[in-house]
C-alpha cells in the first residue's frame, strides 16, 4: 500500500472518528435532556394529582398512559444514542486499523 493511499485513509478514518464523537454527544444529550423531561412531568403529575394510585405499581402504571409521549421520547433518544455509540465504535476500528496499516508500512 502507497504512502498516499495509507495518508487518505488516515485522513477519512480521523474524520469519520470525530464527526462519530460530535453526532454521540448530541445523541447522549438528547436522551439526558428527554430522561429530565420525563422525570419533570412525573412530579408534576404527581403534585398535580393526576396519579392516584394506592401502591407503587397502579401509579407506575398510571404514570406510563399519562406520559406516552415523554416515555417514547426517552426510548427514541436512547435509541439514538446506542445508534450513535456503535458509529463511534465503528469510527475508532477503522482509526486502529489505519495506525495499525501505518505502523506495517514504517516496519517495510
């Protein structure tokens, strides 16, 4: 493999690797920021009254129908967010790959 061909991989890999860690960020503060949503509007609907539940699991279950929406907020977020960690996972083999092919053509 050429010097040219092995400097454009770097190049792509080291891109790729922080575009991956940029996307991973957002991703990891979207579901922080959906988990305090969702967790804002627990209290509230147990301040306000709309839970009434007489144990833990009739109002856990109360708390669910009432707050779908933010409950399927929180699981696309975190979705997004495991799509994002397998990206950067991806991103830093194909970097190691890249230093490991460099280091062979220094050894040549």
């Amino acid at each position: 493999m050429d010097n040219t061909t092995l400097e454009k991989m770097a190049v792509t890999a080291f891109e790729k690797l922080a575009t991956s860690r940029t996307a991973l960020f957002g991703a990891t503060e979207g579901a922080i920021e959906a988990r305090a949503e969702l967790e804002t509007a627990k209290y509230q609907a147990l301040v306000g009254g709309v839970i009434d539940g007489k144990n833990a699991e009739i109002r856990e279950a109360q708390l669910r129908t009432h707050l779908e929406a933010n409950y399927a907020k929180l699981d696309t977020a975190e979705r997004t967010e495991r799509a994002g960690r397998h990206q950067y996972d991806q991103a830093s083999i194909e970097v190691d790959t890249v230093k490991t092919l460099l280091r062979i053509a220094e050894l040549k």
